[in-house]
C-alpha cells in the first residue's frame, strides 16, 4: 500500500513551548483521517507542517514517497490542497481567476485548459454559476467550496482541511461537508482537522486525537468514539457531548 | 482689496504664458515624479518585504542578496527621506548633471521620481502589513512562489489601500517641486520669481502664486477622488482580470 502522507518523528516548537512531539503517522491513498483534540493540541500545526507553511524542528515527512524537503518547495506545495478555517480565496480576483491562477503560473497549462477545468471543479462544488463574482462577495460557505475548487485545480495528491466549517455559521455549515462528503466517496484522500464530531464518525476511515502535541490515539471511528482506551480521550468526548446538550 | 485683486488679476493676464509655462513644468514634475515614484516604491517595498521573509529552502547565496536588498534599500529610504529634496537637488544638479549636460527637467523628473519612491517604498510596504496573511498563505498553499504571491496577490490588495496616501504624494509633490527651482527648471515658483523680481509687486504675485497651486492640488484631489471611486466600485475586478490573462 502506498503512503500519501508519512510522518516521523515530526516535532515543533514555538520558542520554548513544545507544539509537536514525536508525531509518527500515514496517511493511504483514498483514506479520510480526521484529527480530533483541545484548542492549542497542536492539530493546525501539524497540517501546515505537512505543507511547509510551518518549518518542522526535526523529524521527517513523505508526500508519495518523496520527501518534503526533496525538490522544489513550490511543486510540493501544488500537490498538497490547503483549505483554511478562514477560507484564504484572493480577494481581488474573482472566482474564476482564484481557481485560474495556480493552474497557470504553478502548472504552466494555458489559460483555456485552465479555465474548463476550473469549471469543472466549481460545478462539482456547486460555485459555477458565480464563476465571475469577486470572491469577497460570497458567503462564508460559498468561498470554503471555492476554495476547495481552487485545491482540486492543482490536481493535488490529498487535500488538508484545517477546520473547514468553524468560521460558517450552522446553517451552512452542511453545504461545506456535504461537498467534502461527496469529494470522501468518489476516493480524493483528505486529512481534516474537524469539531465536527458527526463528520468524524459517519465520513472517516480513521480517526486521529492529538493532546498535547502528541497523538495519544487513533483508529477506526466507531472504535474510537465507542470504547476510547485512555482517560484523556474519555474526557474529551464527555466533555464534548456536554457541549452539545448544553 | 478689490485693487489688490485687480492688480493680481492685471499680472495674471499680462504674464500668462509665463504662469502657463511655469505650470506645465510643475505639472509634468508631479506627475512624472508620482508616477515613477510609485513604480520604484511598489519594487523596493515589495522587495523589502520579501527580503524579511525567511523560506526554508533559501540557499546561503539567497540569504546573503536577501540581506544585502534589505540594508541598500533601507538606506535608500532613510537618506532620502531624512534630507531635503532642495539640498538633494542642488549637490545633484551642480555636482553632477549640469557638467554631465543633462537638461535639467530630465535631472528634476528623477530627483522628484528617486524622492517620492522612498516615500511610496514606506506607503507601500505598510500597506503589505496591511493584508491579511492569509492572503498569502493561500497563495503559497498552491505552490506561488514568494515573488508571484507578492506581484498578483498581496500587492494589488496593498496598492488599492494605499490610493489615498498615493494621493497624498502627489499632492506633495505639485507643491514641493517648487524646491527644483534651484536647479534652474522654469516651473511654476521660478517663473513667480521672475514675474516678482521684474514687476516688484512681490505681494500680488505670491498670492496669485498660492492661488494657482491651491487650484492644482485641489484639481488632482478631485480628479483622484473619481478615480479612486471607480476602482472601489469595480471591485475586485479591478487590478485582477489582466494578471490572468497575461499569463506569465
Ligand atoms: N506562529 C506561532 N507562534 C507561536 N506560537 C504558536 C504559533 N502557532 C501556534 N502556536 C501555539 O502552538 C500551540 C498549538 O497551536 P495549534 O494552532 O497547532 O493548535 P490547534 O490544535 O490547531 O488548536 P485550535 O483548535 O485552537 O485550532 C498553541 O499553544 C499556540 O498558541
Ligand atoms: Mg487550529
């Protein structure tokens, strides 16, 4: 089986706070993992690892088999989607050039090739029709579908989502992970940092809980949310549906 | 006061190819100098800030030219902004240009131009603070490079919310290029003097002299002002639609 993602021995600090630790994890092809922990576990810093927008300290991580720090930095990133909590589309273009601009200038395709496929991935998310609004005029749900399209432009290997849905407000909240859902079941391997404890259980093959820079658990969902084996994950999840009743 | 007026008035008419001449040197200065100025400013300021930019795959080659743009263009910005345009002008122009047989306009377009880029340099690169990280982590997520991120995400944004100090520059730079005077360019202060010197109405001449400049500052305020609200109205559109189209 081939690994999309391989971590080892990943650690991180910010000063003197260590953020990761020792993180040793894969990731196959086609698999959805979703990371699962308190506020500050270090989920987010994991993933920008992953694509270089944070410098790990030590350890080492593999993208198909290849090392990150192997090659051009900027093809590595192309090949690993990012979708940010706070959405991250360009604001002085439009929906269209957002999902353009990386296929030209990243992949070198010419800009009609370009402009299909963009279509195509703005149709699949549901954004097509608003191909020509500037993006600073949508919704929040609507520029997280964007912004998906604009990873799926890049033809990347996985994409990462960091808390796609914590910014949106309930109501749409939905639209964003039924196009993840659907983007799960046609097989595009995703690694998604999520509070949505229903996403976790019902979409992903695996799930990862991160406390305190390291991964004290994981496995398949229903293993995890049913019988947790350590305190600090039982905690976790009570503390969880606590919050949900309330 | 009306005799004082119709004296200004009298001087107006009598000299107004000289105040016509002298406003299309002043206004040629502005505009040139604000608009070079800013072409310079948006390179240096863009550069300055992706020289502070550490990446991880910078060789030590990239490190030294990262470190060497910072200090050159950080003294750039401080000797220019920390020493008069009029003094810069005079060294330059005696020192240099005159010997050298520029004509002196072309010598006053680039002191006015080589000024305002250090204040357009510090205009833009705050307005680069300005834009939300995001922005850019959005642009290197899809694999932009440092320079690419730079050129069409985050300096269009910056550029459009700088326009009022932009402005601004240019509004400062119809009056200041008075100071050019020195280096012998008949623009419109040199041309009051002469007026001034010849008629001995010194009095009516300054303050048709302030009259004129208060008309051209405010035109350009005004001018800049549609400007601007056309930009703001087309949106995004604006700075983006040809960076796509012009491929790379
Ligand atoms: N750029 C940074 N500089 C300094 N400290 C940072 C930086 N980024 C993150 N941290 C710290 O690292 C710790 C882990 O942060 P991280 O964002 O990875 O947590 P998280 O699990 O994603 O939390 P959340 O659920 O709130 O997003 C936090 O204590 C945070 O304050
Ligand atoms: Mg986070």
């Amino acid at each position: 089986m081939e690994h999309v993602i391989e971590i080892k021995h990943l650690a991180k600090s910010f000063g003197t706070q260590k953020v990761l630790n020792d993180i040793n994890f894969v990731v196959d092809k086609g698999e959805v993992v979703t990371i699962i922990g308190q506020s500050g576990s270090g989920k987010s810093t994991m993933l920008r690892c992953i694509n270089l927008l944070e410098v790990p300290d030590a350890g080492e991580i593999y993208v198909n088999g290849k090392s990150i720090y192997e090659g051009n930095i900027n093809k590595h990133r192309s090949e690993v989607g990012m979708v940010f909590q706070s959405f991250n589309l360009f604001d002085n273009k439009t929906v269209l050039e957002n999902c353009v601009l990386g296929q030209v200038k990243v992949l070198k395709r010419n800009k009609h090739e370009a402009i299909e496929i963009a279509h195509k991935y703005l149709k699949k998310v549901g954004m097509d029709e608003f191909a020509d609004k500037p993006s600073t005029q949508l919704s929040g749900g609507q520029k997280q579908r964007v912004a998906i399209a604009r990873s799926l432009c890049m033809d990347c290997q996985v994409i990462l989502f960091d808390e796609p849905t914590s910014a949106l407000d309930p109501i749409t909240v939905d639209e964003v992970l039924n196009v993840m859902k659907k983007l799960a079941e046609e097989g595009l391997t995703m690694v998604v940092v999520t509070h949505e404890m229903a996403f976790a259980k019902d979409v992903s093959d695996r799930v990862v809980f991160m406390e305190n820079g390291v991964i004290v658990e994981e496995g398949r969902p229903e293993q995890l949310f049913v019988n947790p084996q350590t305190d600090s994950l039982r905690r976790f999840l009570g503390r969880y549906l606590n919050q949900q009743t309330a | 006061m009306i005799e004082f007026i119709q004296r200004m008035i009298d001087l107006a008419v009598r000299y107004h190819t000289l105040f016509l001449n002298g406003i299309r040197y002043t206004v040629v200065l502005a505009l040139v100098g604000t608009a070079c100025g800013l072409l310079i400013g948006l390179v240096i300021g863009g550069l300055r800030a992706i020289s502070k930019q550490m990446e991880i795959n910078d060789t030590a080659l990239t490190r030294i030219i990262k470190k060497i743009i910072d200090i050159v263009t950080y003294i750039y910005i401080t000797v220019v902004r920390g020493t008069p345009m009029m003094v810069q002008g005079m060294l330059l122009w005696f020192g240099y240009f005159q010997g050298a047989g520029w004509n002196a306009l072309a010598a006053g377009c680039l002191i006015i131009s080589v000024n305002t880029g250090a204040y357009m340099a510090e205009i833009i690169r705050s307005g680069i603070m300005g834009i939300d990280k995001g922005q850019s982590e959005g642009a290197r997520s899809i694999g932009l490079s440092a320079w690419q991120t730079m050129r069409l995400i985050v300096l269009p944004q910056a550029l459009k919310n700088s326009i009022p100090s932009i402005v601004n520059e240019l509004i400062v730079n119809i009056k200041d290029s008075c100071v050019l005077s020195v280096m012998m360019i008949p623009e419109l202060f040199f041309q009051a003097e002469t007026i001034a010197g010849t008629t001995l109405k010194v009095t009516e001449t300054y303050t048709l002299l302030l009259v004129l400049y208060l008309i051209m500052t405010s035109l350009a305020a005004w001018l800049m002002g549609i400007v601007e609200k056309k930009i703001n109205h087309r949106k995004s559109n604006y700075f983006s639609s040809q960076t796509v189209a012009e491929g790379e």
